[in-house]
C-alpha cells in the first residue's frame, strides 16, 4: 500500500499532524520532496515538535523514515533537528533514518545567494525564506549539485567543491559584488555536518523497492500545498519543488511504483505564508482575529501567515491537480468564535464571476466573492465522534465536501494527535 499525504492549498494545512496520526497504520514514512523551508508540527505525549526536514513519522519508534532523492538537505539544520529531538527523548538511529544517497545538499553559499536575490528585488520581492532552496534546485538541474552520496567519497568530493566554489563566485563577487566564499570554510562545515550523517545514507530507492515488493505499507509525506508547486502553483510564487502527490514515488526513489491513495489536508479557513496572489485574504481586525485563534504563525519561519476563509476555487483547484481520493479538514476548531462563517465560493475576474482557479495576470487581479454560513459557536474540541458534532459543524463540513467535489475522511478539532473524527 503506497499512500501520498499532501496540501491542498498554500501549505501549513496540518499535514505533519495527519502524518503522526496516520503513520500508526504504516511501516515507512518518506519525505520525498522540499526542504527546511517549511515545518510541520506535532504534538503528541512526548511534547511540541516543529520538523523541518525529518519525515513526521520519526515520532513512532516502530516506523522506518526515509529522506528522498527529491529533497534538498542543510546538513547543519538536519544535525540540530536531530539534536532537538534525541535530547527530548526520540530515538533515532540508521535503523529507523535512511538518506537517499541522490539527494542533494544545501550548502551556505547557497543560502547566501537567496538572501543577496531577495536583498536585490527589494519590493518586488519572492517572499523567500532565506534558507537556499531556489539557489540549490537551480544548482539540481544546472548539474552542479553536491549529493548525500558524495560524503562517501571524500577526495573525489574535494575536487569536485573547489571546481564548484571558483563557478558560485564569480556569481557572488561579479554579480552582487559580495565577498568570495572560501574552500576551506565551505569543506570545514560540509566535515562537521556531513561525516555525522555517513552512516545513514543509503540507496533509498532500493531500500524502499524491496519493502515494498514485500507487502511494506508506505506513508508519503509532501511539504507545502499544491499552490506552492513549481509547475501547478502561483508561479513564480512557489517554491522550487514539485509537491503534488504523482511527485511521490519519483522524490522517493521508486518511479517505478504507482500510488494507491492520495490523502489530500486542508484547513477550515486559509492561511497563507510568503507573497504573492491571496484571493481569500482578510484585513484589520477580522484578520488578527483569526490569526490568533489559529495560531497562525510560520513553524520555519515563525511569520505570521496571511488569512482568510475557507477558498472553494483554490482548494477545488487543489484537490483536482492532487488527485486526492479522499480529504482531512484540519482546525475546525478554530472557527468555533464565529456565529457566521465566511466562505470564498468563487471569484470575480474583470467583472466576470468564475469557479475555475485562473492563472498570471487574472489571478492577480481576482476578487473573492463570499457567502455566510451559520457557526456553531461553541467549543468543539472534546468531540470524538460524528455524533458529538454539533448540528452546524456538521452541516459546515457537508458544505465544504460538497463544493469541492469530493468527500472529507477526518475532521481535525484540536492539535493533539487524538483530536480527530473519523467521518
């Protein structure tokens, strides 16, 4: 059994908590795409965990994890990450961690070419986090990465760093008129980060062929949402990677496997990190309302996000470029200080009303336009059954799964793992 859980929006819909959750049901749990410029937290008997990099399934001892090809690694965060979490008690060892051999590294220099981009667009700019990931793909596809596997084989990598360093600076220094970046720093870090990692790199795709080839049942998990992909997203607004669900098994190592389900997440309202077209998006006090009911702030970043209602087109749009089988609708409780509840069930564009998602300029350029439904108006995070649902809540999520065409699993109402219903 093969399963992708992946956004179906912007990203920070809660699908960390959907991986811990369900990860109980798995044997591997793999990242296959992305890096540490996004989090997922967890929150579960052990404590409050934001991971960056590490798949949400290294919380069940029992599981295997699994770092894919398709993903971009600061060794330097995965060292702390991993620190963070050993000190509070989880276990990690190359029994239950295995890094793809092909995925690739994000080394300093390429954090420093995305802060000297981002410095350089001033207003215009992408609303990046800093940490290296456009820099690092464009090096992926110019073929002048370095690779996990290539820790393996120190001389070999040596020369290929300087050849790479005299390439990166006549962009640092030329372009952007910054200071050279030197071998010797760059070789120092890549030894202190990448030697403690030797032993848990691995030919990821073989590992996983052969788990499942022997009835194995695999958890993919996707960074971001669906409108943050590099392809389907609000390009150039998006991040670097691929993070739709057909992605899984390529990001993984196994491009020979099919997916058997697709889990798609999305919150009860919108939220937002980053820049670019936010149809939805609410202002003033409303907005800081909501925010602060939802805690709303960037678990990589710690910025607050930007939101709004629920948003029908993007989320429709969301779950037909996932191919999701089936929905989890995270933070219901949230709304629960609402007597009405807005919800985007389209948009007008150049005074035309539209349910389909548009792209460039029209995006751009789009108005949400919003209809009221009745809150429940009261505290849903001790339900545990369908029945315990308040009628209005109920009714709530039966609207949302009827708009967007396709029916809703589990409905989150609270951060702690337990906090679920199974519909």
């Amino acid at each position: 059994m093969l399963t992708s859980i992946v956004g179906i929006n912007w990203g920070d819909e809660g699908k960390g908590r959907m991986v811990d959750l369900l990860s109980a049901d798995y044997d591997i749990v793999v990242r296959y795409q992305g890096g540490n410029n996004a989090g997922h937290t967890v929150i579960n008997h052990l404590g409050k965990f934001v991971l960056n990099l590490l798949p949400s399934g290294i919380l069940r001892p029992e599981v295997v994890n699994v770092m894919g090809n398709g993903m971009v690694i600061d060794l330097e965060h995965l060292c702390g990450e991993m620190k963070r979490l050993t000190d509070a008690g989880v276990k990690i060892t190359p029994q239950n961690l295995k890094i793809s051999d092909k995925a690739v590294i994000c080394m300093p220099y390429h954090k420093l070419l995305d802060c000297l981009e981002e410095d350089r667009l001033g207003d215009a700019k992408f609303g990046s986090t800093r940490r290296g990931i456009s820099p690092v793909y464009s090096d992926k596809y110019m073929k002048k990465a370095i690779r996990m596997g290539d820790l393996l084989e120190p001389e070999a990598l040596k020369k290929h760093l300087k050849g790479i360093i005299e390439w990166k600076n006549l962009t640092i220094e030329g372009v952007y008129h910054a200071e050279a970046v030197k071998f010797d720093t760059i070789w120092n870090w890549l030894c202190t980060y990448g030697m403690p990692m030797v032993d848990y790199i691995c030919d990821a795709g073989l590992y996983l062929d052969n788990a499942e080839q022997t009835g194995k049942k695999i958890l993919f998990e996707a960074q971001l949402g669906a409108l943050r992909d590099i392809d389907f997203g609000i390009y150039p607004y998006t991040s670097a990677s691929s993070t739709i669900a057909a992605y899984a098994p390529i990001g993984a190592g196994i491009p020979n496997r099919k997916l058997h389900n697709t889990i798609g997440i999305m919150k009860a309202y919108s939220s937002c990190v980053g820049e670019g077209p936010f149809t939805c998006e609410m202002f003033g006090e409303e907005a800081e309302k909501l925010r602060e009911a939802g805690g709303e702030y960037g678990a990589a970043t710690g910025r607050p996000r930007r939101v709004g209602p629920f948003d029908v087109v993007a989320s429709k749009y969301g779950v037909r470029v996932q191919g999701a089988d089936v929905l989890a609708l995270t933070k219901m409780d949230v709304l629960s200080y609402l007597e009405k509840i807005p919800v985007c069930i389209g948009y007008e564009v150049k005074g035309a009303f539209t349910e389909k998602f548009p792209v460039g300029a029209k995006l751009d350029s789009a108005q949400p336009v919003i209809e009221y439904v009745d809150g429940w108006n009261c505290d849903i995070s001790g339900c545990k059954t369908v029945e315990d649902l308040p009628k209005a809540a109920l009714d709530y999520v039966r609207y949302i799964e009827n708009l967007v065409e396709c029916k809703i699993k589990y409905v989150s109402v609270g951060a702690e793992r337990e906090q679920y219903i199974t519909l």
